[in-house]
C-alpha cells in the first residue's frame, strides 16, 4: 500500500490588501501592522475590524488555511477587544493571536480571556505593552485553568500587573494551565511575585520558560526560584531575571542549586549587581552540573573576575557541546506561527 500523502501548509503572509478584497483563501498569516507603515492605505482601523470580524465570523470558509493574527499597534481598544472576541472564537485553525500596544485594557483582555475558556484553538496569545492590569491578568488565568484551554505561550511585557496579577498567573501554572512559555518582564511584580512562582514551580508544571526581567525582584525572590529548581520536578529550561536586584545573595542561591538541576538550560542574570563573590559561586555550582548552555551575565560587576568568567564559559561550552553530539535541542520552544 503506498505512502499516504502528506500536505505540507506553505506560508503566505497576507496584508490589508487581501483583507478589503476578501480574498483571504491562501493566506496563513494576516499581518495588518504592517500597514500603519504604508501610505496608501487609506482604510480605517475601524474598516478594517468591521471587515476581519465579519470574514473570521465565517469560520474557516473564507480563510481556511490562517493561523496567524497580528494586529499590534492597531487601536483596537477594548471596545475592538469585545467586539473581535465572538469572531476568533467562530474560527477554528487560528493558533497564534498578536495584539501588542491595541490600547486594550482589563476589559478587553476579559473578553480575550473569553476566547481561550470557550476551548479556541490558540496557542499563543501576545498582549505586550497593553493596560492589562491584575484584573485582566486574573481573567486570563482563570482562562488559562479551563479544561478546554490550550493556550501555551502567553507574552505579557510592560502591562502594569504588579504582583497581584503574577500571582494569579502564578496560581494558575500551580493548579495545571498547559502554559509552556510566559513572559512577564517590566510589570513590578517583585519579590511577591517571584516568591508566587516559586512555590508554582515546586509542583512540576508544563512551564519551560519563564521571563521576570526588569520586575524588581530581589535575592529574596531569586533564592526562592532558586530552591523550587533545586528541588527537583520542575521543568523550567529557561529563566529570565535581567535587570533586577539578584546581586551576590542571589547568585549563591543560583550557584547551590546548580548541581542538583537537570532541566534548566538557559540562565539570565545580566545587570543583577552581582559580584566576584557571586561568580564565584555560580562557577561552583557549575562544576557539578551537566545542562546548563547558558548564563547571561553581562552588565555586572564582574571586571575583575576574569579568570573566573573564563571558567564558566569553559563549563557552558562543554554542556552545549555535550548536548549537541547527542542531539538535545537547547533552549528552543515551539512557536507556532509567531
């Protein structure tokens, strides 16, 4: 019997153009940003949501092949929000949403969070640069812990959660949410919202990657990440803490669970105020594990540590090489269409 035949879905990347002829039949990806860069397009936002909502309201039937959604920079609002909501949930193959910097707030991010509990099949949603707020981020957590969501990456930088709003995200990886990857950065969750994921972690969520960059976070939410890691269950490979307050307390937390890691790949402390001291320690930590590739720590205080940056990265190459030869893909997660 032969083979059967397999049909490999080529991208297309269509615009505003094909949104106002409709003819959306071949397109994978519809990217309407790019047409606040082009002068002659002389349709409204309005135009263009009143168009997206009636052709996505179809189903599949008028693009069944689209995937990908990407909005940002639009001022959609939350009024756009509610009314796009009933429209992605009608469509059934669209997997990836992008709405950065719409202008939504914890309204429009509810009835987002509406989309993903009525069981849509989007895997990626980004509202970056949004008012999100902790209402809406508690919105989308409960969404989240739905049993017909399957959201897995959910990008929310810059949307004024604060630690209320993590620790709802938290509370939701804690009790199962199938997210994978979660980025957080510049949302002033501090050390609350550190000491919330830590505590998520210790039960061995879906979570890979985790980004809490630039949130204020001190040694005290470091060492608290640092011990759930420690600990052992968790499958975080990626964890982003550029630009807090870590310093040397919490590299010496980083450096002791080190050895007894054997998921985590991908460590950043870049501009943490860490010192010798704290380097030292990592590099300790280092000679005792087999898996970590990388370790940002740029921007530190580390102008005299030369010899012993030279011996981390000694470690790190050979964990990267070592992963290499037998065939281990470090530090990458599946995308979708974003």
């Amino acid at each position: 019997m032969p083979a059967p035949l397999v049909t490999t879905l080529v991208p297309q990347t269509c615009g505003v153009a094909e949104l106002l002829s409709g003819s959306l039949l071949e397109c994978t990806t519809l990217d309407l940003e790019a047409s606040l860069l082009n002068a002659n397009v002389t349709s409204t936002t309005s135009e263009q949501l009143g168009l997206l909502v009636q052709l996505l309201g179809q189903g599949n039937t008028s693009s069944p092949r689209l995937r990908s959604l990407v909005l940002s920079g639009l001022p959609i609002a939350d009024a756009g929000a509610q009314l796009l909501a009933p429209a992605l949930a009608a469509h059934h193959g669209l997997l990836a949403v992008r709405m950065d910097s719409c202008g939504v707030g914890e309204v429009g991010a509810g009835a987002l969070a509406s989309v993903i509990s009525a069981g849509a099949p989007m895997r990626s949603l980004s509202l970056s640069w949004n008012a999100v707020g902790a209402v809406g981020a508690a919105a989308l957590a409960d969404a989240t812990r739905a049993n017909s969501s399957q959201l897995s990456r959910l990008y929310l930088s810059h949307c004024e959660l604060g630690a209320e709003g993590a620790s709802a995200l938290a509370e939701a990886v804690r009790e199962g949410a199938p997210l994978t990857e979660l980025v957080l950065d510049q949302n002033h969750v501090r050390d609350a919202g550190a000491l919330a994921f830590a505590q998520a972690l210790r039960v061995g969520p879906p979570l890979t990657s985790l980004d809490l960059g630039y949130n204020h976070v001190t040694h005290r939410g470091a060492a608290a990440l640092a011990a759930s890691l420690g600990h052992g269950g968790t499958r975080l490979r990626s964890l982003w803490l550029a630009s807090n307050e870590v310093a040397d307390e919490g590299a010496r937390a980083f450096g002791a669970m080190l050895p007894s890691n054997t998921e985590l790949r991908e460590l950043g402390l870049w501009n943490n105020g860490i010192g010798c001291d704290g380097a030292d320690a990592l590099e300790r930590g280092l000679r005792r594990n087999t898996v970590l590739s990388q370790l940002l720590l740029e921007h530190n205080d580390l102008a005299t540590a030369g010899e012993i940056v030279s011996k981390i990265d000694a470690v790190l190459t050979a964990n990267a090489e070592a992963h290499k030869l037998t065939g281990a893909e470090l530090g990458s997660l599946e995308r979708d269409e974003l």
